[in-house]
C-alpha cells in the first residue's frame, strides 16, 4: 500500500514537524537536465572524470571550462516543472521545519519559489575564486578566464563539487537529520555518497524515510515506504497529503 501521511498522523499532526527533503537528478531530468548516469557512464558525450574531476581540471582546463559554460547556458534556458512547483508550494505553506538539501547544481527550486533550499553540490550560477575563496553570482562564461570581481586574480572556477571533493554544509545537513520526524528522497540514484547514506542516518535515528522514484533506487531497500513514477506526478500528489493533513 502506497505511504499515506494522513494515515499515520491519524489526525495527530503533533506526529511531525521537521521535514528534510534530498532531491536528485531525477527532479530537474522532466525539465530537460541530463542526468549523470545516463547515456552508458557518459554526460553530453563526455566521460564524467574527464569533466568533473580536479584532477580533470588541472590536465585540461579549457575542457572542463568550455563544458561548464555550455551547461550554465543551457540551465538558463529551463524552466521548473510541476515538481518543483509542489516543493516550493510546501515551502511556503508547511509551519513546521523544512530543509530541501539538493544535489542539483541549477537554481530550478528557487525559481519555482522555494526558499529553504541548501546546494550541497554548489551552483552552476556562481563562481569560486581558488585565490580568495569568493563566491559570485555567475552567468556568464569562464574559458576567457575573467578576473575575480573581488580580487582581480584570473582564477575562476565552476561553484560545484566535483567527485573527490566535499560537499558543502555537510554538519548542517546531518544536523537536520538528527532533528527531523520525515526523511524524503526524490528521484535519487542512491549511489552517490554521502547522499545515498542519509536514508542510513535518519533509519539509525528512528526518523521515518519515504522515497520518491522514477524507479527502486540502489537504497529503496532502506526506506520505510516507496512511490515509483514521474516526479511531476508523484511530488505534487504527496505535498497535497501533506499540506491537507
């Protein structure tokens, strides 16, 4: 039986009130982002350790460069779908706690509404100086090299986590966790650390944890219920539970 918040309240909304949200790729793939894991290991025709490693930038810059600005370009270009719309209506309209962590680097959550939202991969719409450790908003390109607005130096980077890298505001993250009563994933590969951990943390934590997927995930196992199918479909139907409970 699909997971019904009106049912487990059992009308007893003192049951739940912080809510951590982790949304995927498979949130922003029906607004036409391309997702990682698809096309056999490649993204836009481009091996992932060649585009989005350090190591891939120190060998060839201008690759990875040219690949960041195009795919800042195209981000521009799409539009939030009726998922993010659902997330952002819950934002608005849920009293309780609400953190939407993403793994997505576009800025549709935001342009949807939702305020309550922590990149934990960065942004494609900024720039991180390595030589003074500032972030600006950025929607221009990078493979010129521009200077730093802040400093001047000629070393300006993508604002996203590569794989070897940290993601952002990690203590953050796991400090919601350890306060929340609900743990939703959506449209998550669940393999992709530290992310795919936090339905462990939270089931560790006696929080209750749904996922939402296109598909099982590599983690459905460890969730308490699951829903699979369209994001636009299944998002906007669970805030509707949510939000009339």
């Amino acid at each position: 039986m699909p997971f019904s918040l009106a049912a487990w309240f059992m009308g007893d909304m003192g049951n739940i009130r912080n809510i951590v949200i982790l949304t995927g790729a498979g949130i922003s793939a029906e607004s036409g982002i391309d997702t990682f894991r698809g096309g056999g290991g490649l993204w836009e025709q481009h091996k992932v350790e060649d585009v989005a490693t350090p190591e891939a930038f120190a060998r060839d810059p201008d690759l990875v460069l040219r690949f960041y600005d195009m795919r800042r370009e195209a981000i521009q270009t799409k539009e939030p779908n009726p998922a993010h719309e659902a997330l952002a209506q819950l934002d608005s309209g849920w009293k309780g706690e609400l953190l939407i962590v993403t793994q997505n680097v576009d800025d549709l959550h935001e342009r949807a509404g939702a305020k309550r939202v922590l990149h934990m991969h960065g942004t494609h719409l900024n720039a991180w100086c390595t030589a003074c450790d500032v972030r600006t908003p950025w929607r221009d390109t990078l493979v010129e090299r521009p200077p730093c607005p802040e400093c001047g130096e000629r070393a300006l980077r993508p604002d996203v986590v590569w794989f070897g890298e940290m993601p952002y505001e990690m203590e953050r993250i796991y400090g919601a966790l350890r306060e929340a009563d609900l743990f939703v994933s959506i449209g998550t590969s669940g393999a992709v650390y530290p992310a795919a951990g936090f339905v462990r943390e939270a089931r560790a934590m006696g929080v209750r944890t749904l996922e939402l997927n296109l598909e099982p995930s590599q983690g459905t196992a460890w969730f308490d219920d699951a829903r699979h199918g369209q994001a636009s479909k299944l998002v906007p139907q669970w805030v509707d539970e949510v939000l009339s409970s």
